[in-house]
C-alpha cells in the first residue's frame, strides 16, 4: 500500500495578513538579502554544531535538511523578519500565526489544526542551531500549543548573509567594553544573570540560562570568533565557576 502524502504543502510561502505598520530599513534590507540566497543551504547549517536549548550540551549532528523542512524554513525566515522588533528582539507573532501565514498549518479530516511542521522546525533546527532563542509563556489555554516567544540572535542574521557589521550597528550594545569589562570569564557571566536565582535551578535549566547569557552578551562578530564548541566551554565555565561560587556561600 503506497505510504500517504503526509505534506500538506509541499512548497510552502509567506503571505502576511494585511498590516499597515510600516517596517523599518533594516528590516526591509533584511528581508531582500535572505530573498537573495537560499537560507536553507547557508554554509552556517552545515558548520554550526547544533547545542541542546535545555541542557546546554552539543547535540549529535542530524542529517542535512531533507527538502519538505528546507521549503518550511525559506518560508518562515522572511516570516520572522517581517514581525521582528528590533528594540526587543522579539518576533512579534505566535508560532501559530507563522504557521498559517507561511501556508505550514496542516487539517484533518475532522477540521483539527495541527501546526507541527513549524513548530518542529523551530524546536528541533532553528533553536539548536542558535538561530532564535525561545522562552515560553505562563498561560492557562487549554491548548495543545505551548505558546512561545521567539528572539532572533545575530546568528539568524548571518544565516541572511547580513554583514557583520550591519548586524552589530542595529542589533548589538552600541556600548564598548571597558576595562572593567575585560575581566576573566566568570565576572562576564556573573554580571549578566542574579547567581541567587539561577543556584536553585536544576543543571539543564542552569546550563540554557547561562547559554542565552553569553549569546546576549556576545557580539555577533565575537560569537564567530568563539564557535559553538568554544562556546560549550565557555557555558562549562561558567556552570562549574557558579557551582563552586554557590557552595562557599552555603
């Protein structure tokens, strides 16, 4: 018996619902730079290690994008650009609005909306690889959907083939380190997160806020010169400096 097409729509695009606020001019280079290059075979998917979100350790490497996940995700970029609010960082639509308006929501029979296909892009690729960050939100739906929101990193940005120093000028602290700044490794990540809170998170939890500590704090030209096995060090640093930290204090 011949296996049932499970793809709703093979070539899925992005076609925004009707919105009248205007984009600024980042935004709009932004989206004619990722319309020029297949984002989906960026030199980033096939050099960047992908590191588990929760854990802060480097996942296996996964086979390369297989085409259905690949037409998705040269979807759902110019999707994430068009609602991204430079200020906050902040993709400013749910996981599902993308879905819908990247044609990437799939029906059963019985009308039941499953948004699986986005979700999973962004859980199991987009996230790992360091393209977006995702922090969920408390809410009392009795939804299947987790809600989400979804930040891009300076990664998402080179994924666009955005020049580094375009994305330093628009996304990045426009301050520059001083000397007080230039410390060891344990005063970078010391500054940025209260250390009375994160001690009492489990490893995992631990391990994923210092990682969305340091990708805050980096630079996307620094974050390159690190590459994701110095920042797997830098994040075990980090986890071992506050473990010790924790224990003279208790």
């Amino acid at each position: 018996m011949p296996r049932k097409n499970y793809i709703y729509n093979p070539k899925p695009f992005f076609n925004p619902s009707k919105n009248e606020k205007k984009r600024s001019a980042f935004i709009c280079y932004a989206m004619k730079k990722a319309s020029e290059i297949d984002v989906a075979r960026s030199k980033l998917n096939s050099t960047l290690l992908p590191i588990d979100p929760k854990t802060g350790n480097i996942l296996t490497r996964f086979r390369r994008l297989n085409k259905h996940r690949a037409c998705a995700m040269r979807a759902i970029v110019p999707a994430m650009l068009y609602y991204f609010n430079i200020n906050s960082k902040l993709v400013e639509a749910s996981i599902e609005k993308l879905a819908d308006e990247c044609g990437l929501s799939t029906f059963s029979d019985s009308g039941n909306k499953s948004i699986t296909r986005a979700s999973r892009l962004i859980n199991e690729f987009l996230e790992p690889m360091g393209f977006i960050k995702c922090k969920k939100i408390k809410s009392k739906s009795i939804s299947n959907y987790i809600p989400k929101k979804i930040f891009l990193t300076p990664m998402f940005f080179m994924l666009c083939n955005i020049p580094k120093s375009k994305i330093n000028n628009y996304l990045s602290n426009k301050m520059e380190l001083s000397e007080k700044l230039k410390v060891g490794e344990k005063k970078i990540f010391f500054s940025l997160l209260d250390i009375k809170v994160i001690s009492k998170l489990d490893e995992g939890s631990a391990r994923k806020k210092i990682l969305n500590a340091l990708i805050s704090y980096y630079t996307a030209s620094e974050l390159t010169k690190i590459g994701p096995k110095g920042l797997k060090k830098k994040i075990d640093i980090e986890y071992k400096n506050l473990c010790n930290l924790h224990k003279k204090k208790s």
